[in-house]
C-alpha cells in the first residue's frame, strides 16, 4: 500500500503564497517551502514535478485571491472606483504579491489592448458605457486611461516610493475619471 500523502498541493500552494508574501517570487524555493511545511522536498517535487510548474500554480492562486480582492471592491458605491481602490489596496498591503502578478515576467501580453480584451475586463467596459452613456470604443479608452493611473499608483505604492491615504487615492482617481469622461463625452458630441 502506497503511504498516506500528507502534504496536499493547496499546502505547497499555501506556503509558497506566505514565502512570497515575505520575500517576493525570488525567495520561493525548494528548500524554502519544505522549511515552511516542515517536510523534505520530495512532496513538492512529487506534486509539481518541478519549480516552474510550481510557480505557475501560485500565480494561479495568488490571481485568484486577487480576483476576489477586486469582486470585493465592487461593493463600492461607484463600483468602477471601487475596482481602483481596490487596486491601489492590494499593492499597498499585498506588496509582493502585486508585484508578482503585475511587475514580473509571469504576465504575458502582447500589448495593452491585448491584456484588457480579456471577457471579465469586457464586463467592465460594459458598465463604464452603460454608466457614463459613452460608446464602446470611448468607454474601452477611458478604462485604459484609468487602468494605467491605477497601476501607476499601485507599482509606486508597491515599491514604497508614494503613500497615499485611500482619501487621496479616491480623489486623484475621481479628478482624472470625471476630467476624462469630460473629454471623451465632448468628443462623441462633436462627432454627431
């Protein structure tokens, strides 16, 4: 009879989420993560087979505890600047985890256009139109616009370089959405 697994992967996954925590992607190892579980490293080998494929399944999960981080922000009365915010939180208190997802080589896009044309960000271009009465196109370019403000602010307080309350967060992301949507409204005007 084959022994009893007792290090299951949402284990390996649980403690490598923790080192990253800590130390960023660099101090996910081996021998870091069987340190953490108190085990050898066959257990992580066996379920992984190696460190990439490891890495792979924490970006996994850490974009899955992100997602959840965003769906909560739509909760906000403004969910669209409820997204932002929520943005802007994760880098502020998930340091390392947002630099994983958002300033390494693990995300893989061709360009902008590309990485927002995914369905959930179709979503939200759906409701910036619906609530700001602009067409599609413009609407996707808003998004883009705030996108970039958005993680701008969260790689600079990811990085430690601003420290915004989440007051001066919400009123630079106001400011640019309401001057923008000013913008974009005049143009679509002058258009018809």
């Amino acid at each position: 009879m084959p022994p009893k697994i007792k290090i299951k992967e949402d284990d390996i996954l649980n403690a490598g989420i923790k080192i990253a925590r800590k130390s960023g992607i660099e101090g996910v190892n081996a021998r870091e993560l069987a340190k953490e579980l108190g085990c050898s490293i066959q257990p992580i080998f066996r379920t992984f087979q190696n460190m990439e494929n490891l890495k792979k399944a924490l970006y996994q999960k850490v974009e899955e505890n992100f997602n959840a981080y965003m769906l909560n922000g739509m909760n906000h009365k403004i969910p669209f600047l409820g997204m932002g915010l929520a943005y802007i939180n994760f880098a502020k208190e998930e340091k390392n985890l947002f630099k994983l997802l958002f300033m390494s080589d693990f995300i893989q896009v061709d360009g902008l256009m590309d990485m927002i044309s995914g369905e959930e960000n179709k979503e939200v271009i759906e409701l910036i139109a619906a609530s700001t009465h602009l067409n599609e196109e413009n609407a996707k370019k808003l998004y883009v616009d705030i996108w970039l403000l958005t993680h701008g602010i969260g790689s600079l307080a990811a990085t430690n370089q601003v420290h915004f309350s989440n007051a001066e967060a919400e009123t630079i992301l106001m400011d640019v959405f309401k001057g923008l949507l000013n913008q974009f409204a005049k143009k679509e005007e002058e258009k018809s």
